[in-house]
C-alpha cells in the first residue's frame, strides 16, 4: 500500500519495545505508534486516516490495544473514534 500523505521520519527498535512517528506530509502533524515485544501498541495522537496506523500494525505483527489523545488538536482531527470503533486491529 503506497501512503503518499505520509512519511516515517524515524524508526527505534529496541529489545523490548519499538517506537515510530508518522508525519502528514499537509500538515506536518506528527504522530506515533509505540510497540511492546508482547505484541500489543498504542497510538499517540492519530490522525484521522488511520490507514498508516494499521499498515505499521500489521507489517509487526502488533495489536493495536491503546490510544491516546493528549489533548484538542486546532491542526487536524483525531482518528482516535475510527480505530476504537473499528475494534482496532487483530
């Protein structure tokens, strides 16, 4: 799946946990994904299209469990109603 609207600025793995941020290109909002080796992530502050949220998911074999708005975004409207009503993924 090709995500022209969004770019992975940076990717950490580390043994336990692995952390990426998503940027809209538009805006430059920047989100997160935050991953345990048990298989379970949280997003931070999602976007409205959560495509790129459950593509991440996926590709490592993680459940998204958790998400997370740290407060009322002026610049872009949350996604975090659309992935909590789609059960998230898994």
């Amino acid at each position: 799946m090709q995500l022209s609207f969004a770019r992975y600025r940076f990717d950490y793995n580390f043994d336990i946990m692995w952390f990426q941020q998503i940027i809209r290109e538009e805006t430059g909002c920047a989100t997160y994904l935050i991953g345990a080796e048990n298989g379970e992530c949280l997003v931070f502050d999602p976007l409205w299209d959560i495509r790129p949220y459950l593509a991440t998911a996926e590709k490592r074999g993680a459940r998204i469990r958790f998400v997370i708005d740290s407060h009322t975004h002026a610049d872009h409207v949350s996604g975090a109603r659309r992935l909590a009503g789609g059960r998230f993924s898994g």
